[in-house]
C-alpha cells in the first residue's frame, strides 16, 4: 500500500473530484477497472461517461501516474505533489475558438463535398497545431534521435506525454461543432484498397488492346472499412505481433499492445508485416480516423477571413508551443520534488510499494538535467510551425 502523504485539503480535493484519501490506499502497479474506482469512492463525482469519465481520469493523471491498458487502469507513482493544471487554451482563452474556426475553415476549403476521413495527426496539421515533421517521426523516432542527437527515450516520452492530450482539445472541438450543428463525426476506420475489373465495350463485352488481350484497369478507392475488412485487419494485426515477438506477457504481467511496438522502434517493421497479409485483399493501406460530415452552405456564414485565420493560426501554435514546454517543466520539477520519497520506494522489498520498470524508466528521464531542455527543442522541431 502507498504510504505517501498527500496534505491536501477536503475542499480543494472536492473541487477537483478526486478523493485524495482513497488514493492512498490504493495499491500500486495493480491494474484496476474504471467501475472498481468509481465502487471505492475515488471520484466525488462518482460513476460517469463519455467526456466526464474522461476528465475524471485526466484530473487523477495530476496526483499520480496512470498506466492504461485497455479498459483497465495502472497506478504507478503516487506524486508528492499534485501537477499544475495547464490552461490548454492559451493566455488569451482562444484555444478551442480557434480549433474550431480553423476546422470549419479546412472543411470548406475540402474537395470533398460534404464528408472527410482525416486522422487525428491530419487535423492537427491543418489547424497548424503541429508542423509536418511531427508526423514524419512519430513512426520514425530512431531517425529524428540521430538528427537532433536526443536519447530515443526523450523523444517517445514527448509524444508519450502530449499527443493524446492534444487530441482530446480536438475532439472537444468536434464535440462543440457538433452542439453547434455545423457537423456530424464518429471515429472510424478508412481503407485504401486497388479495385481490378475489366472493361467492356457497347455490347457488354470484355474489351481487347491491340495484341487480342482483355483490357484490365485499376481504380484507387478509399472508404469505411466493412465488417469482414475489419476483421481481416484484426488478424493480421495479431499476426504480425506474434511474429514479431509482442505476444503473452510482460514482465510487468501486461499485455502486449501497440504502444510497446512503438516503444521498441519496430512500428515500420510491424505496419509491413501487416501489409503483407492484406495485401492479397487489395487493401494497400489502412488508417483510423474521424469520418467527419458537413454542409458546406450551412457553414459558409460561421467563415473567418483571411488575415483571421493567419492570426488564429499563429496564435494556436504558439499557445501549444508555450503550453508544451511548460508542461514539460512542470513534470520536471515534479519528479525533482519527489526523487527522494521515490529512491526509497525502488529500494522498497515490497512489490506493491516498488514502482514498475516504466514508472522508474520515466522518473529517471524527468529528473535529468537535460529533460527540460530537449523538450524545447523537440517543440521546435516538431511543434512550431515554420
């Protein structure tokens, strides 16, 4: 059990829904299923959904460390002090503002007519929340480690430590666009598949070239992905993790998901095995994504001008650069704070009081003398736009 004081008032606990005294008792690296936590009290707010359930567990990230896998939860550091909490909207309280004009803005100017499949990545560019480098290294981390001479580790923990927070401002953009009945969005998966067929003349007859032979053309399409897609996709999925050594458990006794291929370096490796195996079904590639519809004449009136959309543009970006940097400071100072209390728990024979290999992996890398200063320059690299 955590033995870890945290003095922190019944009030100022309350007002941030999270009871500060059933996280202590909490047992450390045990996994923990969202319904058990509500059942225990840890949240005043008790048992909820969709965007709440997920604000309960982005404020429980603030008092300590949180290891999702699946449906289940992991805490894995109790902190000594709670995490700032970051206005993610800037200085000027524009953020969400200027997502959504800028979304409404990329979706105009769209040649689609009224629906896009855009991943998560692609609308951070097109809001300018990122610059195309973020994207080009994400699957690339060893490559961008030898260009900026940062430890791979540095790097993983960056988008480890932003990436679904960037997200979760965007899909609460999608949300207000939604109330406001400018679109419709869901997530989904989009396949990129080759169509074969033969062409046929007047009479409904295979046509023939020159040399007698059946004329055979090809037609790129890109869609929803159906029912039997999907399932194919699954299985080459978890074929290509078997193949690839990411099967049973961990030492941690996790499963293997995604994020650890990541972390290994191989999600190049991965992605072409997986390709392989559906290659024979004509999918050349697949991706998730929002499927997001829209009515251009209905979103028409709710445009920015020109000189208004640069100035949202430039004011998002350095929002997010400013917002990504000080929160960076702030997990260093933090683990700084709680290094001592934390040198004590790895010496800890109790399993339940040790923390995990991740936990002391990222401590190590927060308390480092260069942690600060590497996430500047990945935000300029990978952030600021040029």
């Amino acid at each position: 059990m955590n033995k870890l004081k945290l003095e922190v008032s019944k009030e100022k606990s309350e007002s941030n829904k999270i009871n500060l005294e059933v996280l202590k008792t909490l047992k450390l690296n045990k996994e923990y299923k969202y319904k058990e936590l509500c059942d225990i009290g840890l949240f005043y707010n008790g048992y909820k959904g969709g965007k709440v359930k997920e604000l309960q567990i982005e404020e429980l990230k603030r008092f300590c460390y949180v290891d999702k896998d699946g449906t289940k939860y992991t805490i894995g550091e109790i902190y000594e002090e709670p995490i700032e909490k970051i206005d993610m909207r800037g200085s000027k309280g524009k953020y969400s503002d200027n997502i959504q004009a800028l979304l409404l803005l990329a979706l105009y100017k769209s040649k689609e007519e009224c629906e896009v499949y855009w991943s998560t990545s692609t609308i951070f560019e097109k809001v300018k929340m990122i610059n195309s480098d973020y994207i080009k290294y994400r699957k690339n981390m060893k490559k961008l480690s030898d260009e900026v001479d940062i430890n791979r580790d540095y790097i993983s923990d960056f988008y480890q430590s932003n990436h679904s927070d960037m997200r979760d401002k965007i899909e609460s953009a999608l949300g207000t666009l939604r109330k406001r009945s400018l679109i419709i969005y869901e997530k989904t998966t989009i396949v990129n598949k080759t169509n074969v067929y033969i062409e046929l003349n007047e009479l409904g007859e295979p046509r023939l070239n020159s040399n007698g032979e059946v004329i055979i053309s090809k037609m790129e399409e890109i869609r929803k992905a159906t029912k039997e897609e999907k399932v194919l996709i699954l299985r080459a999925e978890k074929k290509a993790m078997r193949e690839l050594g990411f099967e049973g458990v961990k030492k941690n006794g996790k499963k293997y998901t995604h994020g650890d291929i990541v972390e290994k370096g191989l999600w190049k490796e991965f992605t072409e095995v997986v390709s392989k195996n559906i290659s024979n079904n004509n999918i050349n590639y697949y991706y998730e994504a929002y499927s997001i519809t829209f009515d251009k004449d209905n979103i028409k009136g709710e445009l920015i001008g020109e000189l208004s959309e640069q100035i949202a543009k430039n004011d998002l970006n350095n929002d997010i650069c400013e917002c990504l940097i000080k929160g960076a400071e702030t997990r260093h100072n933090n683990a700084l704070e709680s290094d001592g209390i934390f040198t004590i728990k790895c010496l800890s024979e109790d399993k339940d009081e040790k923390p995990s290999e991740i936990s002391q992996k990222i401590h190590n890398l927060r308390i480092s003398e260069d942690y600060a200063n590497n996430n500047v320059v990945l935000v300029e690299k990978l952030i600021k736009t040029k």
